[in-house]
C-alpha cells in the first residue's frame, strides 16, 4: 500500500475480496430491473445510521458512477461504491422470505455488532 502519511487512506491502494450474491439475491435483482430496460442493476452502499453505526442502502442504478465497483452473479449486476469498500468487503448478500415478509439479508465479516432491530450495524 502506497501511503504518503500514515492518516492517509485510499481504497485504491487495497486487493479486495469483493462482494458476493446468492442465488436468491441474483434472482430478486434480476425481478427488480426486468421492468425497466434502462436499469443496469443494483448499488449497494453505506451511509451513518441507526444506534449501531451505519445501515446499508440500496438503489436501483441505469448508470452506474466512475468509482463503483461491478459483481455479478447469473446476469445479476451489483455495484459497490469505491468508498463503501472497507465496510462491504466480503460481505454475501442474500434474499430471504420468511412468512410474509422477504429482505436481503448481509453476511458481513465487517459487522462486528448490530442493534437489536437489525437495521444498523458497527465496524471496529
């Protein structure tokens, strides 16, 4: 890693691991743009939020943004932001339904802890 001062930090300046998609998740994306031909696919991201730290947001994208990082799964095409890679590396997004209800669902190694609702989550 290039640093020109220890307080530097870049996410140009790491290998990483990427991000990874389910078979369930790919296929929710995939539902999620098949109405709209001008969709590309779908950004993940973090943004500060709720009594743990951070909480991930998620849009449907038609352009994806010079800095976003692209991986995919059966056709599925989900970007990253380069920023939100320290706090995403590694992460497996999946889709779930439960009764009714039906939510991606993060397997972060990041996560060190979640809030008891489960919307936010902290890294250490």
């Amino acid at each position: 890693m290039n640093q020109t001062h220890p307080d530097t930090f870049s996410p140009d300046d790491f290998i990483w691991q990427g991000v990874t998609l389910t078979d369930r998740a790919a296929q929710h994306i995939l539902a999620l743009i098949a109405h709209d031909a001008e969709l590309q696919g779908l950004r993940l991201g973090v943004k500060q939020s709720g009594c743990a730290g951070f909480g991930y947001t998620f849009d449907l994208i038609s352009t994806p943004a010079s800095d976003d990082l692209m991986f995919t799964h059966q056709g599925a095409r989900l970007y990253v932001p380069l920023q939100a890679m320290p706090f995403l590396d590694g992460t497996e997004v999946d889709f779930v339904r439960d009764g009714l209800n039906q939510v991606f669902k993060f397997n972060n190694p990041k996560a060190q802890h979640a809030c008891g609702c489960g919307e936010s989550f902290g890294v250490e």
